[in-house]
C-alpha cells in the first residue's frame, strides 16, 4: 500500500504540484491523468525517491520514507521508465541480473532465469537491447523491475511504444500480473481511454492540484467540474435555449453538459428543430456540428451519426433525454 500526504514539490521557486492527497491498496491499479507538464512523472519519481526535494510524506505499507531517510534502493519500488532505460551495452541477461546485486551469484541467476522465463523472453537472452522488438524491451524492462519482487509497481506511459493490437494484449497481461502479485500499482498516462479501461481507480492532475480522485466509475459518471468531465469523456456544453425548456436550473458557477454519445438527431420531432454547421467522414460516422435554429447563443453542439436514417432535405431535430443532462461546477 501506498500513501501520498500533503506532497508538494516546487522546482527553481516555481511550484508543481501542491498539496497532492491520494493512497493506493495492494491489488489496485491507479492512474494519474493529466496534460504533459502537469507533474505527473515527478510524483512517480517521488515515490521512488528519485526525487528527494519535497515537503509531505510519502508511506510505502507501515513506513513512512521521506525521502532522505529511505533510499531508492530499500523502497520496496519497480519503476518501468517511458523509454525502458535499459542498458544498450548490456545483454537482456544482464539488463535483469543489473538489479539483483545483492544476492549470491548462485542466486542471481536462479532469480534471473525465474524472470526469463516467467517473462517469456528466454529465447532472447542473450540478445542486446537493440536486436529486440518494442514489445520484448518492454518485457525486460518489467522483468527487471520485478526482480527484486517489490510491493510497488510504478509505470510511466508504459504503452506509449506499442502498436494498438500489442497494446491491447500487453493491457490484460499487465493488470493480470498486477493483480495476481497483490501489487499497488500507480501508471502514468495522457490517455483517457486506456485509464478507463486498466485502473481501479483514477486521479486527475491539473493546475498544481489532484482535482479528483475516484474509482473509474465514479470519475466518469460523477465528475466534479468541467475540466474533469471534458478530460475523460467527450461532452457537449448544453445552450440556454435547452436549459430552460427542460426546466432545468442552473447556478452561476453551474452549466448543464451531456456526453456526446447521447445527443442524437433525427426527422422525429423535438423541441429544438437543428441546421447543420459543418460534417466530417470519419470512417464509421461522421462528426456533426449543429445549431438549434432558435439559439441566440450560436452554441454549437457536435453528435456523431451514420446520418444514414435522416433525410437532410426535411426539417430535422436534437433527440436528447433529461436524464441524460449532468449538472456540474464550471
Ligand atoms: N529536475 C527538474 N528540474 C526543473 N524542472 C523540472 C524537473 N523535473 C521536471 N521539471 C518540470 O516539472 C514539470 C512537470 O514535469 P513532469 O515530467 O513531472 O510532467 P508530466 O506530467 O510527467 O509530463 P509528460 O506527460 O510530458 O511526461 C515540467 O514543467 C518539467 O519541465
């Protein structure tokens, strides 16, 4: 188990992250999401303590290890880097044997075998680092964090190399070894949808701030303001002219939104007759930007749709449903 309190960093007199609240269980995948620079390397580099300047406290199981106290070393931490950083002068062997320099060399390469083939990389183990695919350095790089068996596994973009189909694959494997290990788990990524589909939970950095922090579930269906909602999902903001003929009452720090996904449009009349702005192909839809003819506003709201079923040539409306409309702080 992990727990991160009050972490605050800064970095020449500029501050990055403040106040950073969030714990991760044995078992649990947790993903930090945010825009690049938001910070989200550097509180898995705390973690690790890579980075030893920082005011809070970070607790790995019982112990709390500010970071001068607890070294890299005795953290009980794996840390698979965006770009692998394997050693291209050594061989896979001795890329994973690397991190094992405290156990006899009888040991050593007991574990090291244990990894190459529990990792499915014995074929290549005697191969340098460049005579391997994206996909095989991965393996080692998770291999090698794996070999001192730590508690924690922390993972920055470990997808971002990959093809979607292995992408995929590596995904499932992943959050297998993860869970059958009892590992916590924290992943770094600026993907939206793989967050949604590997965490347990997710947190939201932005602006120096954890903005959310939630189950999956909760973050998507329940999030606390704008930026959280457009981070993770594609919504529209909804005009005025809608608002007031659900009758539907809004704050000054409030605005109605709903997912893109349930705007819909048809020749079934509504209350809200549309034109369309602008249509573009994208394969199996095509993304529409339309109006309601009666909004003074001009909002524009986008759907997409097969435009198939509709004839373009009579009036067409916005098909949404009140109960589809989320109201959320701006
Ligand atoms: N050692 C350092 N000294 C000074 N500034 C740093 C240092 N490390 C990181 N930064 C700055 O801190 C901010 C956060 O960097 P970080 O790498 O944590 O962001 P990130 O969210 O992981 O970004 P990305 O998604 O692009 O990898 C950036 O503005 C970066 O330039």
């Amino acid at each position: 188990m992990v727990n991160v309190n009050n972490l605050s960093i800064k970095f020449n007199d500029t501050q990055i992250l403040e106040d950073i609240n969030f714990s991760v269980q044995n078992g649990e995948i947790v993903t930090l999401l945010g825009q690049s620079g938001c910070g989200k390397t550097t509180i898995l580099r705390t973690i690790a303590g890579l980075q030893r300047e920082h005011d809070g406290n970070i607790c790995i199981g019982e112990v709390c290890v500010s970071s001068k106290e607890v070294y890299k070393q005795d953290r009980e931490v794996g840390y698979i880097f965006q770009d692998y950083a394997l050693f291209p002068h050594l061989d896979v062997e001795e890329n994973i044997s690397f991190a094992l320099d405290k156990l006899s060399r009888k040991d050593r390469n007991k574990r090291v075998d244990e990894l190459l083939e529990q990792f499915d990389i014995i074929p290549h183990r005697k191969k340098q680092i460049h005579q391997l695919s994206g996909g095989q350095q991965q393996r080692v790089a998770i291999a090698r964090a794996m070999a001192n068996k730590p508690k924690i596994l922390l993972l920055d973009e470990p997808f971002a190399n990959l093809d979607s189909q292995l992408r995929y694959k590596t995904k499932m494997w992943l959050k297998n070894l993860i869970k059958k290990y009892n590992l916590s788990a924290i992943l770094v990524t600026h993907d939206k949808k793989e967050a949604l589909s590997i965490s347990d939970k997710i947190g939201i950095i932005h602006d120096k701030k954890l903005l959310q922090f939630d189950t999956t579930k909760a973050i998507y269906t329940k999030p606390i303001n704008y930026y959280v909602a457009n981070f993770l999902a594609e919504i529209n903001i909804l005009p005025i002219e809608i608002i007031k003929d659900f009758d539907i009452a809004l704050s000054e720090e409030q605005i109605a939104i709903i997912e893109i996904s349930k705007c819909k449009i048809s020749n079934e009349s509504s209350l809200f007759e549309v034109e369309i702005i602008d249509k573009s192909f994208c394969g199996e839809y095509y993304e529409v930007l339309i109006k309601i003819k009666s909004d003074k506003e001009n909002k524009l709201i986008m759907i997409k749709s097969s435009l198939e079923q509709i004839n373009l040539e009579n009036k067409f409306y916005l098909n949404i449903k009140k109960e589809d409309i989320q109201i959320i702080l701006k």
